[in-house]
C-alpha cells in the first residue's frame, strides 16, 4: 500500500535532513523525538515535535496515523535504541513500514533482523559515493542528478494495470528506446514476487498485471509511457 | 688588491647560474637521496669497490694482467680521488663566506679581512676532512700508492665506503651510534679486564716450561680469545694460578657478550618504530600513483575497503598514533603525521604532481579537513580534492579552501529517504546497479572521435541489443549529458558513454569499439 503519512523518530542531523526531505510529499507527518533536550533543539530549529518515549505505549502512532499507509524513518543517534526502537515499533505493528538507520554494518544487520524493511548503512552509503566519484564520477553524477536533483530527467516504477494493453505481450515487442524515448533498467514480475531482474539481462518477459518498469527517462516521456501503460484494451 | 680580486671572482662565483647549477648537481648527485639519477651514481660506485676487492682476492693466488692492476691502482683510484674533492668542494659555499665577511665588512666601514674569510673557509673544509666518512673516503683512495706494499690493505677501507651508499648500512651505523655512550664503557670493561688478566696470565704462566704461554702477546692474545668465548684451545694455562683466572676470564666474557648483545638489541627495539616509518616513507617514494586519505576513521576503512578493488595503493595520513597503529593492524599503508602540516610533506616526501591521484579528505571535522585542505592547495594548486562533509552549512567554506567535491552523508541519507519513500525498487535499482554484485554493472566507456558510426552499429549487434542498455552520452567540454541519443549524434574525443549491462558485456562492448572483430 501506498504511504501517505510519514513519522521520523530522533533529532539529530540525519533525522532532520529526512524530515526536510519527505514532510512535504506525505499528507501526515509528525517527528518524535526522545527527550526533552531534543525537544527544545527541534523546536528552535523549527521542526514541530511530539515527545514520546521507548515504552510499550503507542497509542499516540495509533491515534494519529492509519498505521497500513504509515512509513517510519528510525534515525536515532544511539543505534542501540534504534534497534529497539525498530523492534518495539514491529512488534506492535506487523503491516508497518520501517526505514531504519544504521551507523556502521553490523548494526544494519541487527536492523535487519529487528524487522526493518529497510535500512540505510550511514557508513556504506558514504563510502559507496566516494568510492564511485573517484572510480566512476561520471555515472556518479548522472545518477545523483536523476535520483536526487528535481531535473527532466528522473527515474520512476510503472505498474502494469490489469487491463492495460501491455498485458500479454513480451517485453521485446516493447520498443521503450525508439518508440517512447525512456530506457527500461528493470521489471519486477509480479508472479515471481517483489524483486526485480534487470532488463540487460536480454529474458523477453511476458508481461502480467501488476508487473513493474522501471523506467529512466525525461518527465514528459515518462509521463507519456505512464499514460500508454495505463490505457485499457478496447 | 689581491682581496678585492678574490671578493670579485666570489661575487662573479656567486651570479653565475652556470656554477651554481653545477654545484647542485653535484650536490644532489652525492648527498640528496631524492634525486632520481643518484641510485645510479651509488651503484656505479658500489660496483668499483667490489671490484677493487675482487682484484685484491685474485691477486692472493694468481696473476692479474697489467691492464686489471692499471684500472683497479690507478683508475678506481683516481674515481674515489675526484669524488674525495667533489665532497670537499660542496661541503660548505666559501663564496657565500667571502661575500658575507666582505658585506659584514662594508657595513662596519672596515677594510675586507681576506684572512678571517680564509680562516672560515679552511674551518670548513677541515670539518669535512675530519669527519670519520671523509677519512675513509681518503683512506680508500691509499691502494693508489700500490708501491708500498702495506697500503694495499687499505684498499679494505673502500668497503667501508659502502656506507655511503647503502641506506640500510648507514641506518645500521645510527641505531649503533644512539648506544655509544653504553658501548664504549662495555669496551672499557673489557679492556680494563684483558689487561689485567693478560698480565696475570703472564706472571702464572710465562715461567712455566710446560706453558705456550711465553710472551705478553701470547697472554693478550689468549684473554681475547677467551674473553670473547672462542677459545681456540692453542694456548691453555697449564698452573692452578693461571687456571683460575681462566675462569674469572671466561664468567667476565659471558657478561661482556651478554650486555653487548643486549645494549644492541635495545638500540633496536627503541628505533624500531623510527626505522619502520623510515621505511615506509621509502616505500611511499617508490610508489608510482596513489590515492591519499588523510585522517582515519570507520569511514577511511570502509573506502579503503572499495577502493581496493580498482586501485591498490592508497596512503593514509594520521597524526593520532593510536589511530595510526589501528589502521596499519588492518595492512594500510600509514604515515603517522600531521596531514594538516607542511612539514609532513616536506618529510614523508610526496609529491603531488607525479605520485597523487587524488586527495580524500575524511579527518573527524570540517575543521581539520578545511585546515588540510589549505596546506594542500599551497603545494598543489591541481591535485582533486575530495572532502566529506560533516555539517552542511560548511560547504561554502569548503569550497572556498579549494576542495572540489564534497560528501554530506546526512544529505545523502536525505535525499535517498525521499527516494524511498515513493520509489523504492526504482532506488534499489540504481543501488545494485552501482555495486554490480549481481553482474549487471553501470560503466564508463571512453569514446573517441569518428567513433559514432561503429558505437551506433554495435549497438545494434544482436550480441548487445536488448543485453546492453546505453543510457546516454556525456560530452566532457560542454559538460552536458545526451540521454538516449540518435544514430545522428556527433561523437567528439573525450565523450563518455554511460551503459548498463553484465560486467563481462561491457569489457566486450568496449574491446569491440576499439577495433576488436566479431566473429
């Protein structure tokens, strides 16, 4: 299910770049923090905050958010009330989707296996950029721009309607280059479950409701192929 | 007049770029170990000693011809003479002393004093004479004189010369040295101890028929050999006397060995962390390109860790020990130095323009990197320079030290939040495709001019279409990025073309653009 409220938990750096970058693209959202020190820095940073602690009480998620279309970013600072946290937060919420940070590999593997569907490696994340800047700066800017920058070009997951005209056919019939102007970097086969083979591969897919492109390309011809792929048959 | 002569030819000496070239020349072939031509010069050198050894070992038991004998008396000789003086010549600048007595003079209205210039320059140059290289150095030249039939001997003294040549000889001299005060009073003991047990041994013993012992040289000659634990056996004490100082003797020895072994142990073990970052500064020298990363964290060991794969030698700079010891536990390569500090460069002997890659900056604090980063561009002004970034309101000032680019990992996790929340396998892509673990990689390929027609049609090859994925082309001088470009795209020297497909695809692509045949 599609997230439509989003809730950060920390104050810290990392918790209030997240809060930047997500609060304006979910209709709810809210940023907890721990103690009352992180209260008053959040409040003179201009973030509004709710306190909460790491008890089993979270009525106030309950009360505030539909958990089903709710994402939770852990980012405290301590990774060993992250992992609680994470786990707390799961043990009470089975459907909830948890963004978890970690400082270094080994707490991302405790993350993990805390029931994070998703964790983000301080660490690697950094090592991973510098190390492709030096070995690939190109592509490395090239990416950063279309995942990161509000470019023409940009990076986006079409799913397959179940009527669309796009069911039943295989992938090679597709002309995504010539025909729509977008490349198809992957395909999630929704029979096969949620993860994704890459197009380069060179299978000619056979293309099922619920299936999903991931497509790079400008906006307009992103838009166009949403538009093409949503188009029932007659 | 005969001063102002001399203080004219000093001045002409002085602006001559002529000899002042020549001097530095023979400077940095003699003394500077940095200078790329003096290993040459060393072994060149180090070859004519074994040489001259070699003849003398020869001539032992068979005849050398005339023309051997000419070259190693006359010619090796007279090499080891001019390098002799060429050593004297550069020890000190006697223009400089000339000019400065003369302008120390001038200033003082004083008449110039050639005597006090000429006392300087022979204090000088006897300095040189003196010193115990030097002595060698011209004892080494004695076999020249091969008439006199003992100072052939001295031809031994030219493998002394070796340690001028060789580092490791010369590192082992200075551990030495750092002991002299302990070795020299251990050689006291000793002697104190063969004197007076040679004269003992020579009162019990020289008397005594049944005794070898005869004369005071034997008496010397039998402590040595005892004291030092040889013993020979040629000579023995025959008395209870003498056998009794025998004894003493040899306790005495086992206590001379004993401390001489470990005063030289101990030199070592103290210099042991200077010899090892000698060494490594050395290493680093001889290292042709590296990345260098100053400061180390968790952060250096996980970049060092990817870095490995493409690039083998990286150079780490820290100034904590701890720190430092903890990064050469893993296998680094580590100078423990102040990366922030001139003098670091100046010793450690890294040199920007031939042996760096590129700078990463990664010291616990925007601070620190800002510092590094100003020492840096005051010896490069090129080098890249990339930093992290801990806190983003310092970037401009980042940026304003000259650092290139720059990495806010809570930016990045910001902007990768944004990314998940709303497309999360569309960031799952891009993030295997950047680690390539599964095969499918994202590449750089290197296009030249007049490469458009091939690059299009191999595109089109059923060997990569549908298998390779070229996302668009990157031209470097307008610094603008085609996506999905038509066959019609002008392709220019220096372009980069961004594909996506298996690892092994791509080296294929690329083998086949250069000119490879498909078959």
């Amino acid at each position: 299910m599609i997230a439509r409220s989003a809730a950060v938990f920390g104050f810290n750096e990392y918790s209030q770049q997240i809060a930047r970058h997500v609060r304006n693209i979910y209709q709810d959202f809210a940023l907890f923090v721990m103690t009352k020190e992180e209260e008053k820095a959040a409040f003179e940073a201009g973030f509004l905050v709710e306190l909460v602690d790491l008890s089993d009480d979270w009525s106030r998620i309950e009360e505030h958010f539909d958990v089903k279309s709710l994402i939770v970013f852990c980012a405290l600072s301590n990774d060993s009330e992250n992992v609680f946290l994470t786990i707390s937060l799961r043990a009470q919420f089975a459907q909830l989707n948890i963004v978890a940070l970690a400082q270094d590999n080994e707490s991302a593997t405790k993350m993990k296996s805390a029931g994070a569907n998703k964790v983000l490696p301080s660490l690697e994340i950094a090592a991973n950029v510098i190390s492709d800047m030096l070995e690939k700066p190109i592509v490395t800017k090239v990416l950063h721009d279309v995942l990161y920058q509000d470019g023409l070009l940009n990076i986006i997951e079409i799913e397959v309607p179940r009527y669309s005209t796009f069911v039943g056919r295989h992938l090679h019939d597709i002309h995504f280059k010539s025909e729509y102007d977008v490349i198809l970097l992957a395909i999630v086969d929704h029979e096969m479950g949620t993860t994704f083979s890459f197009a380069s591969k060179g299978h000619n897919h056979h293309i099922d409701p619920h299936d999903v492109f991931v497509v790079i390309g400008y906006q307009d011809k992103l838009e166009a192929l949403k538009l093409a792929v949503k188009r029932h048959h007659a | 007049m005969l001063g102002r002569w001399v203080v004219a030819f000093a001045f002409f000496l002085h602006s001559s770029t002529v000899y002042r070239r020549v001097k530095n020349s023979t400077y940095n072939l003699l003394e500077n170990s940095n200078y790329p031509y003096k290993k040459y010069f060393d072994f060149m050198m180090i070859l004519l000693i074994f040489l001259s050894v070699y003849i003398l070992i020869r001539q032992v038991k068979h005849e050398m011809s005339l023309s051997w004998l000419f070259f190693n008396n006359y010619i090796i000789s007279l090499i080891f003479f001019i390098e002799y003086l060429l050593r004297l010549w550069i020890y000190s600048d006697s223009t400089k002393v000339v000019i400065d007595q003369y302008e120390h003079d001038l200033f003082l209205h004083r008449p110039f004093s050639l005597g006090k210039s000429l006392k300087t320059i022979v204090k000088h140059k006897l300095e040189f004479v003196f010193s115990a290289s030097a002595m060698v150095d011209l004892l080494a030249v004695m076999p020249f004189f091969h008439e006199f039939r003992l100072l052939r001997v001295f031809i031994l003294f030219r493998v002394l010369k070796l340690f001028r040549y060789a580092k490791s000889l010369r590192r082992l001299i200075s551990i030495l040295s750092s002991k002299k005060f302990e070795l020299l009073t251990l050689a006291l003991f000793a002697m104190i101890i063969i004197i007076v047990s040679s004269v003992l041994i020579y009162v019990m013993e020289a008397n005594n028929p049944a005794s070898k012992i005869n004369t005071l040289f034997d008496a010397v000659y039998w402590s040595v050999v005892t004291i030092f634990t040889v013993g020979y056996g040629d000579f023995v004490p025959v008395t209870h006397e003498g056998r009794v100082v025998a004894m003493v003797i040899i306790v005495s020895g086992i206590a001379v060995i004993s401390f001489a072994t470990s005063i030289i142990v101990s030199a070592f073990t103290e210099k042991l962390d200077e010899i090892k970052e000698e060494k490594l500064i050395d290493d680093v020298s001889k290292l042709e390109r590296f990345y260098l990363i100053c400061g180390y964290s968790s952060l250096t060991h996980e970049v060092i860790h990817r870095l490995k794969k493409i690039f083998k030698h990286i150079v780490i700079l820290e100034k904590d020990p701890l720190k430092a010891k903890e990064a050469q536990s893993e296998g680094f390569i580590v100078l423990n130095a102040d990366p922030s500090s001139l003098y670091t460069y100046h010793t450690t002997q890294i040199q920007f323009e031939e042996q760096v890659i590129a700078v990463i900056l990664l010291e616990d604090s925007d601070v620190a990197n800002i510092y590094t980063a100003l020492t840096i561009r005051e010896l490069n002004k090129k080098i890249p320079l990339y930093s992290i970034l801990h806190h983003h309101e310092n970037r401009k000032k980042l940026s304003l030290a000259g650092i290139d680019e720059m990495v806010n990992p809570h930016l990045l996790v910001g902007l990768m939040s944004r990314r998940i929340s709303h497309q999360p396998i569309a960031f799952d892509v891009i993030h295997e495709l950047r680690l390539g673990h599964g095969g499918t990689v994202i590449e750089e390929i290197v296009l030249d001019s007049g490469m458009s027609k091939r690059f299009f049609e191999l595109l089109l090859h059923p060997l990569f279409h549908q298998r390779l994925s070229m996302l668009g082309i990157y031209q470097n001088r307008t610094q603008t990025f085609a996506f999905n470009p038509d066959p019609s795209y002008e392709i220019l020297a220096g372009d980069v073309a961004i594909v996506v497909a298996n690892k092994a695809l791509c080296s294929e692509f690329r083998d086949h653009l250069h000119g490879k045949k498909i078959k």
